[in-house]
C-alpha cells in the first residue's frame, strides 16, 4: 500500500474535479490542482513533481498550505510591494497637460517642465521628470 500525502474531503475532489473540468483556471492553479489530485490518489512526491514539473519543497510547500488552508490556497495571496503613488486619474491629468500648450517661453513641453507643473498643480506631492517619461511612454501618444 503506497503512502498518502494529502486526504481530500469528499467535497474537495468534487470542487477540484469540476474546477478542472472548465479549463478555466490559470495555469499555477491548474499545477496546483492537478499535484493535488495526484498526492490524493498516491503517487509518490517524486512521480508528482516529475509530471506537475515542480521542485520538492514547491510540492510540500502546496500540500502544507492544503493542509492549512483547504483549496483556499489556489488562489495567489496578494504580495507585498510598494503601494501605487499616481493613479489613473493623476496620470491621465499628466497625460492631458503633456498634451496642453507649452508654457510662455517655451516652444514645447520638457519633461523637467512637466514635472514641476505637476507639482506645482497639486496632482502629486512629488514626481521626477523620469517617472513622467514612463507614464507618457505608456499612454502611446504621439504628439505630432
């Protein structure tokens, strides 16, 4: 008799089943899902990782959060990072001052120009002309 890594409820294999059967998941999920279904039915750590293409301690990192959380830990918990300083609406105001005349003065905008006026506006506390070069290199624009 072969070792049993993880004991799925009923239900569990029920909810697995189905959630595999839509072909809607992503594929980290799928992986997920699929080693699981597999350390159910009693293959060895070593056949699972060979068929998910995984390393051992990802495999028993997925069956201790199994253990802990359920199918819960299908799911991507949200990472930790730096929090987003300018939003949409900042940048579309950037976008639309870019887009503005030029100051008195000055033929066009520079980014330097643009990042003071940005200040100066009250649309963010800070920005440097580098960061107003990449939120208008995203938008695509093409000024002529």
């Amino acid at each position: 008799m072969q070792k049993q890594h993880i004991k799925l409820s009923d239900s569990d294999k029920q909810l697995l089943a189905e959630l595999l059967s839509k072909g809607s998941l992503k594929a980290k999920q799928y992986k997920r899902a699929i080693a699981l279904q597999l350390l159910d039915s009693g293959k060895t750590f070593v056949e699972v990782m060979q068929i998910v293409d995984c390393s051992n301690p990802t495999l028993l990192s997925w069956r201790d959060k199994y253990n802990a959380n359920g199918l819960n830990f299908l799911e991507d918990q949200p990472r930790s990072g730096r929090p987003i300083e300018i939003d949409g609406l900042q940048r579309a105001k950037i976008t639309a001052l870019a887009c503005s005349e030029s100051p008195e003065g000055h033929a066009e905008w520079s980014l330097r120009l643009l990042a003071e006026k940005v200040v100066e506006l009250g649309y963010c506390e800070h920005i440097s002309h580098n960061q107003v070069g990449v939120i208008l290199k995203k938008m695509k624009s093409n000024p002529t």
